[in-house]
C-alpha cells in the first residue's frame, strides 16, 4: 500500500474575490505533519503541493493523483481557497486565475466538481479521502446576497462510495480564517489533530476520517459557532486510517484531561487541583501544562473576543444613531458574519443594550432571532402511572406542497418522570401491518429500501419527540451501566432542542439507565417500528403527504422533493415539536430535524428482513458493525427524510446531525 497526496492552496485571486492569505500556509503546515514519518508517514515524493495554481495546471495534478494507483493505495486531495457556484448551482474550486463577470463566475477560469469527481470515480483506489476547507458562499463580493444563493450537495457533487468527504462548513455557510492564527480555522485544527495526536478519540494509535473531523469540528465550533463542519462517509470511508498517534504520550494524557475538564474557559476547585496533581504525577514542566492549558482553552477564549467585540460595536450603533438605520443593520449583519457569530450567539447582547431603550415587551434579538424557545406543545392530559389522552393537529398537502387538510387527532400516552421537573412523553402506538420499503417509482428512492415487504408490528410506546437536551442531561446524571454519557454534547444549545453528537453507543446507554430509574425496558426502535411509526397508515413518501414543506418540518429547504416548492433552511435544529403538526399517530418531528438511530445493524436491503417488526441482528453481532439512521435531518434534503429513506453510521459516530428517541412495551405503567 502507498500513500499519495494533492494539496491546493489558493491566496490569491483577480480583484472581483477576496484574497485568502491563510490558504497557501495550510497547504504547508498539512504537508509537514503528513510528511512526518510518526505522523502521516507519507514519502516527500508523493505528496504534491501546488500554490496559486492556474486551472489546467490543477486538472491535470488531479487527473495523475487519481489516475494509476492501485486498489489498497490511500489518495488524499486537500483544497483550501474559495468554492464558487455557476449560475446551474453546481461547485467550482478556484484557482489563480478564477474570476468573476458582475458576481457570475467565469467557468473557464476554475475547476469543476464534476471532473473531480469523475477523476476519483476512475480511480482504483478504494480509500479516498477528500478535505474542502472552503466555503461556497463566501466567495462573492460584497453586494451580493450569500443567502440567497443556494446550497451545494456535496455527496451529488462528489459521489462518495468507499470515501471520506470532509469541509469545513455547510454549504451555505462561510470558512473562517482566524485572527492570530497563520493558518484558517478550520485546517489549523486539522493539522492540530494529527501533530498532538489529539485527534485519536480511541486511543487506538491511529486517527481515522471520522475521528479527525469530529475533533476538528468540536474545536471549530467552539471557535466559530456559525461553522458547521460536515462530515460524508460512505461504507468504510469513516475508517480509512489517516495518520498515527502516540500511545502513552503524557502530554497527550494532560491535554485530554485538561479538554475534559474546561468548563466555559474555566476550571472549577477540584478541576485545578487535579490537574495539578496530574502534571506532578505524568512529571509535566509547569510552562509545558501551561502551554497545554491555552491550547485547549484557546477556541473558547476567541470565541469570547468576538462576542465582546461585537458588543462594543454595537454599543457605538445605539450611542450614534437610535433608531439604527437599515444601512448600520445590514453592516452589523455582514459584522457578524464576519466574526462567525450566530443568531443565538449575539441575541443576549442585543437583549442588554436594546432593552433598556425601550419600555416594551422583552426584547427579540434585533437582525434576525427566533423569540421564544418554548415549543407549542398540546396541551398535556393524564400523568405519571395511567394513560391520558392529547389532541394534535394532522396535515395533509398535495403534490405542490399545498396545505388541502388539517384535522384534529387523539392519541393516548403516559408520562415518564425524570426527576427535577423533567418529564418524557411516551405516545401508544397500535400494532398492526405496514409494507415496509418504498416502490420501484417513488421519487429518489434508493435500492437499499427494496424490496417492499409486508411486516407486522406489535403495540408499543414511543417518544412523543425526538430527546431533547434536558431529558438527556437528567439521564447522563443517572448511575452508570457499562459507559459514561458526556451531560452536554450538543452543538446547538437548548433544554428543548434535541440532543445530538451522541453516538449509538451513547444511545444505548441512555436507554440502559433509563430503564434501570424507571423498572421498565427502554429502548431504542427497530427500524421497522420506526417506519411504522412515522408512516402512521400512510403510504406517501412522508405522512404528510405527497412532498414536503419547510412550514412542516425543518430540513435543507433549499432541495425541492417532487412538484413542491422552495423553503428556508435554519441552517441548526430547532425545539422539538416547534413545527407544530404531528402525524396520524400523534409522533413528531419523524421528518428532519435530526437523523434517528434504530437498533438494527445496516444491511445492504430487506432480502431476508423480519416480518415481525423486531430488529434486525446478525448472529455475530459486534460493536464495530454499522447501525442504522433513519428520518434525515436540518441539515439533509427532503429525498433524505422520506418515511422509507435509510442511512447508517458506525456505532460510535457522533454528528450534530444525529440524535434518537426512544421506545417501550406496552403498559400501562412507565
């Protein structure tokens, strides 16, 4: 097996884009840490570095590093410069020479997906790993609308059979470079991974793709919240080996520790005291634990800049003008897209200042917030030990995303009690037969929903929504089973907003101490009771209908399924059952919002499938084998988030795409 590497920098553009100075050094620092023989362990000769490269000149390295290589050989193409779309939508990677005509890209002068893509698709190799730390809006000019422009599907762009794709923002956001940092953000945290060896989660002594994202995307988001970093791996890609890692490094041991026990840029009493125990005990020089410490507390402590800079400018709005003109509005918009600030990131400081010039109402966040995070919940009947009954309302749409009826439903369910207030409603869904899959002329469908199947579902109880963060930190307090439950892992904060980077492994630990607390088995559904559930006696690609609208359910509005029409995209989760129509059952949030991991492993189809709704376990069942998703997310299409749509991920995945609800048997007692 050989090892090949392509890495693209490009700093500098025509004037109609802006300059990226960061990009030709990440070129260098990736190229150092690959080239380390106890790092990347890649041969000089084989990792080609081009800077400002003009287009040709990048095709035809693209063209050899894929071209004759062998099937075990590792190819890894790295791109750090602007992304830009032509007016079809379709992704293009800048180069030297790239420019714009009146904001519209000039085709010739960059290098389209497509030939990367069909470059990767001639291939040999089965392990490829493919890194854009660029982003796809961002590369316009002032003046025009970023938000307005789309988004790119990157796994329709770049396929992602036996791959890894990596970027460094969702496609409608923008890359970061960082102030006092030579590098841009999100490849300095790369780079960072694999020369700490802070990357390897398992401490195996290898870093994997899905372990240097998931370090790299940790790290961003401390950093730049408004980034989001994905993530697209396919079969095996996720486990393609990048790069080595020290076992036993006591450096490396302090720095995890230090990771575990920062609290907001802090470290509580104890926590101190403890780390200065360890730096005694792994025998740490006071400024090497010291240079560990800033490290890791370094993307809270920018963070923490960037909010008091955009207080301080928005302090000078209010003194100079009040009200604030739509022209200082739009500037404090392009400001804090600048910084990498969110929406509920800037909405406290608005609420301090903006507040005490008005005697009104509690304020919203003054650009573009999203008020209350109390979801419109139905009324909630019965309690704790006995059955109640709720109402919800039912909504069908035709093919064009048209709204042609809303009834009322009923539904019973009991109320399992958490502790300190916290509640989780579990609906009674009936038993019955459902064909499980979707047919050969639904819309987008995929072969692994095949073949359609008649299955039978006994009764059981279902999560009303998807679990929130609250419930999963009431649980994560619990006495451990067999693992320990990180108490806030979501990138996106709030009680009642779902919980998600949460593994399956961390899922099914939560189910375990969840039944322990409560004396009744927990658990997470099968995939069939999961179909089952979210179909609720429909036959349509979603319960609601036909296609699916951005009114209904919160998904990557700027993707059309069918006739229907264009929507928004919140580009973040939002509050469970905030959408407000639940299906025939009385279930929420089934399409979108996050992807729900099932019990069952993957298999490749339904030959040979139970018919009688359990899950679907092979006989040498291990840990390692990929578990499955179900119902997309924010973040995906609406192809993705039909009733019959499948995904899966290894079992210790953890994405800010993924979250799970949960199930029982049926009784009348939680």
């Amino acid at each position: 097996m050989a090892k090949f590497a392509l890495l693209i920098g490009v700093s500098e553009y025509e004037q109609s884009l802006t300059p990226l100075p960061s990009a030709a050094r990440d070129v260098e620092a990736l190229k150092q840490v690959l080239i380390h023989p106890e790092m990347g362990g890649f041969a000089v000769a084989d990792v080609t570095v081009l800077t400002n490269p003009q287009r040709q000149v990048m095709e035809r390295a693209i063209y050899q590093l894929f071209s004759n290589r062998q099937k075990d050989d590792l190819v890894l193409f790295y791109f750090s410069g602007h992304g830009v779309k032509n007016e079809s939508r379709n992704l293009y990677l800048s180069s030297g020479e790239t420019s714009l005509d009146r904001g519209r890209l000039i085709p010739p002068t960059a290098v389209a997906a497509r030939f990367l893509h069909d470059s990767m698709n001639g291939s040999k190799s089965e392990r490829q790993i493919i890194i854009l730390d660029c982003c796809f809006s961002g590369a316009f000019p002032d003046g025009l609308a970023a938000k307005d422009d789309g988004s790119v599907d990157i796994q329709a762009e770049l396929g992602s059979k036996g791959r890894a794709i990596l970027t460094s923002s969702t496609s409608t956001q923008y890359s970061f470079e960082q102030e006092g940092s030579d590098l841009s953000i999100y490849t300095r945290y790369l780079v960072e991974g694999i020369e700490k060896g802070t990357a390897d989660q398992d401490e195996d002594g290898w870093i994997s793709a899905d372990e240097l994202h998931i370090y790299a995307s940790s790290k961003v988001l401390e950093a730049a919240p408004a980034m989001t970093p994905q993530f697209y791996p396919v079969k095996e890609g996720y486990r393609i080996r990048l790069a080595k890692a020290p076992v036993g490094d006591p450096k490396l041991k302090y720095r995890k520790e230090v990771k575990l026990r920062a609290n907001q840029g802090k470290f509580t009493i104890p926590a101190r005291r403890l780390l200065n125990s360890l730096r005694n005990q792994l025998q740490l020089l006071p400024e090497e634990a010291e240079a560990i410490e800033a490290e890791v507390l370094q993307p809270y402590r920018e963070f923490q800049r960037k909010l008091q800079e955009y207080e301080q400018t928005l302090r000078e709005c209010v003194e100079a003008e009040d009200p604030l003109s739509e022209r200082t509005l739009d500037d404090l918009l392009a400001y804090q897209q600048h910084l990498g600030l969110r929406d509920e990131d800037i909405a406290p400081i608005e609420a301090r200042i903006i507040a005490p010039l008005k005697a009104t109402s509690p304020p919203t966040p003054l650009l573009k917030g999203e008020g209350s995070s109390t979801p419109p919940f139905p009324a909630r009947e019965g309690g704790p030990g006995g059955l109640g009954q709720f109402e919800f309302d039912i909504v069908t749409v035709n093919a064009e995303g048209k709204e042609t009826n809303r009834r009322r439903g009923q539904a019973e369910y009991f109320t399992a009690d958490l502790g300190n207030g916290i509640t989780l409603d579990m609906v009674s869904i009936p038993g019955g037969e459902f064909l499980m899959g979707s047919t050969k002329n639904e819309l987008e469908r995929s072969d692994d929903e095949e073949p359609q199947h008649q299955v039978t579902v006994q009764p059981f109880f279902m999560g009303k929504f998807p679990v929130t963060q609250a419930q999963w930190r009431a649980v994560a307090a619990l006495p451990k089973i067999k693992s320990d439950l990180e108490p806030d892992p979501s990138s996106f904060k709030g009680v009642n907003r779902p919980v998600e980077q949460v593994s399956w492994f961390d899922a099914v630990e939560f189910c375990a101490r969840l039944s322990q607390k409560l004396g009744k088995e927990y658990r997470l559904p099968s995939e069939a009771e999961w179909e089952y559930a979210c179909r609720a006696g429909t036959t349509t690609p979603f319960h609601f209908g036909e296609t699916i609208t951005t009114d209904l359910a919160n998904y990557d509005g700027n993707y059309i399924y069918g006739s229907g029409l264009k929507g928004g995209h919140q580009g973040k989760t939002t509050d469970v059952g905030s959408f407000g129509a639940a299906n025939a059952f009385g279930i929420y949030d089934m399409h979108g919002l996050v992807w729900e991991w099932c019990l069952d492993q993957w298999h490749d189809n339904y030959q040979g499938a139970p018919t009688d709704g359990r899950a679907w376990l092979t006989d040498n069942d291990n840990d390692n084998h990929a578990r499955l998703l179900r119902g997309g997310s924010w973040d995906y299409a609406p192809r993705h988030c039909r009733s019959a749509s499948r995904d899966r991920l290894a079992p210790d995945d953890r994405f800010n795409v993924i979250g799970f609800r949960v199930v029982c048997a049926v009784a009348r007692t939680p």
